[in-house]
C-alpha cells in the first residue's frame, strides 16, 4: 500500500468513526481530502471498495498493535498487561455508529472483522495462559481452552453492553480492578508475587493520569 493511498485510508476511517458510514458520501470524501472524485477513484473504484480497503486497514492496525505487546522480553503477567492496553486501544477507537452502519449495511465486512477481531484476542490470550504456565507463573491445573474463551466472551460482550459504558472501561479505575480480578484467579504464589509488583507499578500509572 502507497503512502498516498494510507494516508486516504487513515482520514477516511477518522471520519466514519465520527460520522458514520453510510451518510459519509464520496463527495465528502474528497472534499475532506482537498482533491476532485476523479483523483479518488484513481484509488478505489466506488465506495464500497473504499469500505473494504478502510476494514482492512482497521483489521491490519489492530493486529499491529497486538504484536507489538507480545514482546519475549515480558514474562506473562506482564504481557497480559500490554494485551489488556492494546484491547483498552480498541475501545477508545471503537465508534458505535460506524459498527451499526457497518453490520446493516456491509454484514459480510461487519462479521469479517468481527471474526477476524475475536481471532486474535482468543489466539493472544491462549497464548498468554500457555506462556505463563511454562513459565510457573499461572496454575498448573489452569484449563486454557476453557479460560481462553471465557475471557474472551467477557471482552466480546463489552462492544454492545448495556451495563459497562466504553468510558467506565477506559478508565485506569476500571482497567486496574480488571486486571486484578482476572489474573488472581490464574496465578500461582509465584505468579501472585510479580502481579502485586505488577498491580502497585499500574497504581502509580493511575494516580498519574
């Protein structure tokens, strides 16, 4: 991908978070981009294709992001802290009107990345749990099919929850007691050890924002 092209893609995602899809027209594309439609469809052939293409660099930003946080330097506990930030990401770029305009009116993208998004998390925190029972951090009995979907049923259904607004869980409060309840249900008294560093290092983070 050129770099005029990402540059489209990146502005065109900020407006659909914002706007919406569907009112977001080609017009107001390239007026938001200073350049004539004949110049935009030099890059994409209509506006579903442009959908396609702005999906896909959501779904190649996410996995991005993921990657990063799964660094060898970390031991587990800590990775599942950087984990928890990149999903904390998604939720502070998450727009429900895009999500709404997208499942109505491109349902094979909407579920594409849905699945693609429900991937990654289950394959990250499987591989989590996995990593910090060879590293004698988490129960040795752990069950981490079992845990790893549990977890992430509890991530999926946040995206159209009722109860947990997207601030609450954007705020460190939330996050902290989170992260506390999910890991001192899989840790052993090693483990247990490293999460309290761990907790007071994020408490101080909190106090600061």
């Amino acid at each position: 991908m050129n770099d005029e092209l990402l540059n489209i893609l990146q502005r065109v995602r900020s407006l659909y978070r914002k706007y919406g899809i569907k009112s977001v027209t080609m017009d107001d594309v390239a007026h938001e981009l200073g350049i004539s439609k004949k110049t935009l469809y030099q890059y994409v052939r209509d506006k579903d294709e442009l959908v396609s293409k702005v999906m896909e660099l959501e779904i190649t930003s996410q996995h991005n992001h993921f990657i990063e946080s799964c660094r060898e330097s970390l031991n587990a506990i800590e990775e599942i802290a950087e984990i928890a930030s990149c999903i904390n990401y998604m939720f502070k770029e998450y727009s429900a009107v895009a999500e709404y305009d997208l499942k109505k009116y491109y349902p094979d993208l909407y579920n594409k990345l849905r699945e693609v998004r429900r991937e990654r998390i289950l394959k990250f925190i499987l591989d989590n749990l996995i990593k910090g029972k060879n590293e004698r951090l988490y129960r040795e009995n752990l069950n981490v099919e079992i845990l790893s979907k549990l977890s992430l049923s509890h991530i999926d259904s946040m995206f159209e929850s009722e109860i947990i607004t997207i601030t609450e869980f954007l705020d460190p409060v939330f996050f902290l007691e989170y992260f506390n309840y999910h890991l001192r249900g899989i840790v052993n008294d090693k483990g247990l050890r490293i999460l309290e560093d761990q907790i007071q290092k994020l408490a101080v983070i909190k106090n600061k924002t």
